[in-house]
RNA sequence: UGGCUUAUGGUGUAACUGGCAACACGUCUGGUUUUGGUCCAGAAGAGUCUAGGUUCGAGCCCUAGUAAGCCAACCA
C-alpha cells in the first residue's frame, strides 16, 4: 500500500488526469500491436512493459493484437514466436486479435468515406505522387485524380478489391490536404493493390489497408482506452486522430470511447542495435545461428543465454518511461540478470582453463566425497557432495610463480584454501618445451578440511580457488559470449553502415572440466560457476555432450585493477574511447569548482588547466565566452586557457575582447585579476 | 527554407501546485566473507543546454537562441 509514493512516470499522469476527468476504470484498456514479420526483443520489453504493465497496475485488460496488414512480410512463424515470448515474460493478455479481423469493416467505412468524398481512388505512379508530395519544407500539391466522381470512385474501389487490376494501377487515398504541414496529411494511401497471400484471410482480399488507416481504427473497434506507442509515432497522431473523428460520426453508438494516442521514447541498449530490419540481416547473413542466438538482443536471444523473465521485466521498470532519446547502459541489464541469478542458481565448481594441481602428499588412489553448500543465499537449497582426490585440475589464472601481495591465489610457497577442501601450499611446476606449466606441485594440510571446525580448518589464508578432480570431472562444452558490435551505438553512425562494427570475436568455444553432479544437468538449468559467472544449459546440450551458455560473468573487482594484464582485446578499445575525454571538458569542470577551492588547490587547478589548454583549439574555447555570468570558475578557467592561447600565438578578435572586458568590470575579485593579466598579453 | 519533439552527475529516471536537486546502475574507499561474488558502511561525481525575463525564491513559468531526434515507403 506504500507504493503509491512512487512517483508516476508521464503515462501514469496521464491516465490519472483522465480518470479525474471522468474516466471511468472500467473502460481502460490497453494493447500491445506487434507486427509479426521478425522476433521480439529487448526493446519490445519495454513497450510490453508499459502497456501490460498498466494493465496489472489499474486492473484493465490488456489485448494482443497483430498488426497483419502487409502480407508480404508477415508469417505464422512470427506470430508463434510472439506469443510464446509475451507468456514467458509472464504477462497474460485478454484477447488474441489481429487486425486482419477487421478488413470488412474498415472496407465499409471506407466505402463511406467515398460516399462523403473524403477519399478518391488515385491512378498514378509512385514516382509521380510521390513528386506530388512535396518535402518536409515544401508544400504538396493536388494530382489530376483528386477530383474524381463519386461514382467513379466507388466503381474502381470496387473493381479494385474485386482483382479486376494489378498491383500498383490505383490506390485509395484520403483526401485530407496536400499543403498539409504535417506530410503525413498529404492525402495519405488507405487501400494498396496487393495479390499476396495472407497467412490469416488467404486470398479473400486483394486490397490491404494501410498501417495509419488500420491502426487507429483497430484501437478505435478494441475500444481502447491508450494507445502507446514509440516516438517516431508522434507525427502520426494527428492523422491517427482525423481517421478517428470521422470513423466515429459513423459509429458512436456501437463504439462510443475514442482512444487516446500517446508516445514514449524506445529503448536503445549500449553496444547493440535493436531495428528488425537489421536483426533480421544478422540471420540472414549467418553472423548469429538464428534469431535467438544467444547474442541477439531478442528476448529468444535473451532465454536462451540464461536470462530470466524476473530480470528483464525488472530492468525495463528500472530504466522507467520518458519522452528522450536513451542508450541504456548494457551493465545496468547485467546488474539486474545477476540479482536474480545469485539468489536462485545453485553453485558449482567448473574450471574453464585447466592446469593440472598434484598433491604430493595425498595417498595415491584415495578419494573423499565432501560437502558443498549449494547456495549460500538461499538455506532452503541444501549440500551436495563432490569427489576429491590427489589430482585436480584449477584454473591457470589462479596461479603464479611469483606474485606480490596483492595477488590472493596460488603462488610459490604460498597457501590457499581449495573450496570445501583443504588448505594447500604450492611447491613446484612442471613446464613443457615452450616455457607453459603443466604441472603444480602442493602438499595440503590433512586437518584443514572445511567445516570440520579444527583449527587448521579455521585458519586464514588469503585466497580460496575453486577445482575440480581429474578422476571424476565431466568434460562438457562452454560457449563464451562477447558483445557483438565494438561501438556503443552501432547504428547512429551516418557514414559507417552498423556491420562495420562486428566483433568477430564474440563467441569463444571452451572446453571446459565440470564436477560430476552436472550430468543430471537438464536444458535450461541456470548454475553459478564459482567464482566465474553464469551459466545455462543450452538446447544443443545432450546428456552425453553437456553444453553451457554463459549468462553473464560475476562482476569482477580484481581484473580491471591490472591494467598491464588486460589482454588488449577489440572490445575494450571503445570503452577507453568513451573514458578518455576532451580536454576543454576537463578544464570546464576544473572551473566550476574553482573558486571553492582553497588556494593551494587552486594553484594546482590553475596548472592543471594551462596544462590542458594546450590541447584546446579556439573552436572549441569559443563558445565557453557565452558562459553564464553566475558561473565565475567557469569564466576564470576560460580565461585561463584563453592565456594561454594567446601566448601560443591566436591573435585577438572582436569576441576576444568583449570577453576579457566583461572580465574586468565583474564583481569577482578573482575573475578580474585573471582579465587584468591577460589584457596585458 | 518547414513542422513536431526533447534537453537534469558517466548512464537512466525523479523532484507534487515554483521552496535544501533525489533514486538506481556505474566508479572509488573501508568492513564482513571458505566465491576478489553476495552483504554492510561510506565517498566522489550536477551549478539542471545558453542568454534574458517574471518572482522574496525558477530544474519547473515566459521570451529568444543552441544542440539532438523524428517527418518526403503502395512498411509498421
């Protein structure tokens, strides 16, 4: 009941405002209207989220509805996919429907239109209406059909939905107006000839209504109350609403809501693309093995990888609504898999890159079943056990010859507990011909078994390494997953096209070692690789032939703190990108707090600022003159790069001096000082 | 040369009718820990795009700029 401090985002104001306004929640309803040419993915979750979601929040129901008006695009395939993916984010819709279910009335109605003259059949070219219609900045004008009988109208409508001509002879258009601000209005296309098969209606019909005649009207006979929709559908809104006002003169009684249009900006996700389109060419061009391949931004992607219905409809909530453009961080998706994920997924010991661990003075041929929590965080999930014998294999990053003190794991003479295990301590490695170990030698301390309670076992050492015994490991597969693209925002570049950026290195096939209780691993089951990160049982997997997709790493604070060990790999270029920023944006920020600062630290802020002005181009320092009068540190760094400019040569101009004059006459004491100097130059 | 929309820490979203700019992710400290995970405690990071105006008081209202996005498919 205290959730209602939550604050509402701009929909949720909206509906309230209605609801105040005499709305009476009974009559809310929402719908979600894929069109079924191509699969879900991580962006649809949000519009699903928004408008299912309204529907939990004030109880309404909430339609699926296809939007099936092309069909040369669209298939059953689609349709499965769809429906499959809104069930497995949890949400339950109230009534399955396609627009298609509608052709014959909108048909009347535009019949009616007709009848009103508010459409004409047009017989012209494309390339011909399209001149017709004019740009974004010039207005259209008429075409030599416009002005057509109505009863000539109505005999080729006729004859068009009757086959008696080809695709692309005559379309049905509004007639609205062709100087329209709004290109949209420009007596937009209603009716196409089209001779395709429709995956719902067959060849009954041989016209298809158009998107913006279809849409509206779809909502209109649903009897829906918001209609929500993405950004780029703002232009369309008034269109939506002229088709609306008039299908409403004709239907008031029977449909008596007008539905209310209303926009939101999609989601973009950081180092993805989330167009269909060009979704679809990733399939099509076998980059990925399919629309849910595990990289794919799809939420058939997103299954498959590991994710978790929980996780993603908690991060759509998290990233909330707005009317902004957005790149969402893909951490914060991460964040939200991984919250999930460590409460529920069991634990396990896998070793990814093995080397092989001997313990010397571990009896041959001996072998202990010990016991292992499988989740710290949930009681209920109970111990299992695991084999261990004088053999096992652990990861080869986990040792080193020599290593500081910083390094927790195994090293030379140093001790480290093997989990649920003993405490060993490493004496010596075996190298092959070309200087790699293949061997470690240890000793372990018989009285440090885990959980015994003795002293030994409750000793500290520094670090804890996860393992698995050479005798009883299973082998199985594990598939690594790398972003696929390199950029940030792959397709929000003009001049490079989105498959430039491919990461050819985004998936890494390992062979890994498992502990033996992962055999009874079934597909989909989601574990924790201690101390590695996620992993899930993909549908490839057999019982012979095990197969993990990892899910998402554990979040790591030891890797990123030895930069001089981060291999330089292609993903990480752009991140340094996006890191290293300019230098007139340093100096700005180093302004702002300027005149805070105490003054020892001011003279270091001064340094620093001369220092980076140096890469500074008047271009760039220009625009900085606007600044606000209030913002005096931000002025006074300005000034300071501006120096410095000037002493490397930039000859005064008109902007130059209004800036330094306006300097000199300001109330801070500070401010002027730095003008009187720099008047001097 | 047009129309529409948007502008708040690195990212995303808040800030009610104008009143100390908050929350989450990320980053950094420290503590706990048989996962360098989790958990706990804390820190840094915003002069709210710019310039004016109204007001005792503006992120919010007004005016003018600037920047970004969308709009010219017989796609949705």
């Amino acid at each position: 009941m205290s959730e209602d401090k939550k604050s509402l985002n701009f929909l949720e104001q909206i509906i309230e405002e209605d609801l105040a306004n005499g709305l009476d929640k009974k009559n809310l309803r929402f719908r979600f209207p894929p069109e079924p040419n191509g699969y879900l993915h991580i962006g649809h979750t949000k519009a699903i989220g928004i408008s299912f979601g309204l529907g939990e929040k004030y109880n309404a129901p909430v339609n699926l509805r296809f939007d099936d008006t092309n069909p040369a695009k669209e298939e059953q395939e689609y349709v499965d996919a769809i429906k499959k993916d809104v069930s497995w984010l949890g949400y339950s819709w109230d009534k399955e429907l396609y627009s298609s279910d509608y052709f014959q009335q909108l048909y009347d109605w535009a019949i009616l239109f007709i009848k009103e003259g508010k459409a004409y059949v047009d017989s012209q070219s494309s390339e011909a209406m399209a001149e017709q219609k004019g740009t974004p900045t010039q207005p259209g004008i008429d075409g030599p059909y416009r002005n057509r009988s109505v009863e000539e109208n109505l005999e080729l409508f006729n004859q068009m939905k009757n086959g008696l001509f080809n695709e692309g002879d005559h379309i049905l258009r509004a007639k609205i107006d062709m100087k329209h601000p709004n290109m949209l209005m420009r007596d937009p296309i209603m009716y196409r000839i089209l001779k395709k098969h429709h995956h719902r209606t067959g060849n009954t019909w041989c016209i298809y209504p158009m998107y913006d005649w279809t849409h509206g009207e779809s909502d209109y006979i649903e009897q829906i109350s918001h209609s929500l929709c993405s950004l780029e559908f703002k232009p369309h809104r008034e269109l939506y609403n002229w088709f609306k006002n008039q299908v409403y003169q004709y239907s008031k009684e029977t449909y008596p809501i007008l539905p209310k249009q209303r926009e939101f900006a999609r989601l973009n996700l950081s180092y993805t693309i989330m167009s269909k389109r060009k979704l679809l060419k990733l399939v099509e061009d076998r980059i990925v093995n399919g629309w849910d391949d595990p990289r794919m931004p799809t939420i058939s992607g997103l299954r498959r990888r590991g994710y978790t219905p929980t996780a993603i409809r908690k991060f759509v909530e998290t990233v909330g609504v707005a009317k902004r453009d957005n790149v969402i961080d893909v951490s914060l998706l991460e964040f939200c898999i991984r919250e999930d994920l460590n409460k529920t997924a069991p634990r396990v010991m896998a070793v990814l890159d093995p080397v092989k661990l001997i313990i010397s003075n571990y009896t041959e041929g001996k072998e202990e079943w010990l016991e292992a929590e499988n989740n710290p965080e949930d009681e209920s999930a109970g111990f299992r056990k695991i084999p261990f014998s004088r053999e096992l294999y652990i990861e080869r990053d986990d040792f080193k010859e020599e290593a500081n003190s910083k390094y927790f794991r195994l090293s030379l003479g140093n001790e480290v507990r093997l989990k649920n295990a003993y405490i060993i301590k490493a004496h010596s490695v075996i190298k092959d011909d070309n200087n790699t170990i293949t061997e470690i030698h240890c000793t372990y301390d018989a009285d440090s078994l885990s959980g015994t309670g003795s002293e030994a076992s409750l000793r500290k050492v520094k670090g804890t390494l996860h393992w698995v015994s050479t005798k009883h490991a299973i082998k199985a597969d594990v598939r690594e997953y790398d972003r696929l693209f390199m950029d940030e925002a792959p397709d929000s570049h003009q001049e490079i096209d989105f498959m430039e950026f491919i990461n050819p290195d985004s998936l890494k096939l390992i062979n890994a070692f498992v502990e033996p209780s992962l055999a009874e691993a079934k597909v989909g089951d989601r574990f924790q690789f201690q101390r590695i990160g996620y992993f899930n049982v993909d549908y490839d997997s057999k019982p012979s032939h095990i197969i993990f997709n990892k899910t998402v790493g554990l979040r790591d604070s030891w890797t990123k703190k030895k930069p001089e060990e981060q291999p330089q790999n292609i993903a990480s270029t752009p991140i340094q990108n996006q890191v290293q920023r300019k230098a007139i944006d340093v100096i700005q920020q180093l302004g702002k707090k300027f005149t805070n600062l105490p003054e020892a630290k001011q003279l270091k802020a001064k340094k620093d600022i001369q220092e980076l002005a140096k890469q500074v181009s008047y271009e760039e320092l220009e625009p900085l003159f606007g600044t606000a009068t209030k913002k005096v540190g931000t002025r006074i760094a300005t000034m300071i790069t501006l120096d410095v400019l000037l002493k490397g040569g930039l000859k005064k101009n008109a902007q130059i001096e209004d800036f330094i004059e306006k300097a000199l006459v300001d109330n801070e004491p500070l401010l002027v000082a730095h003008a009187k100097a720099i008047s001097l130059v």
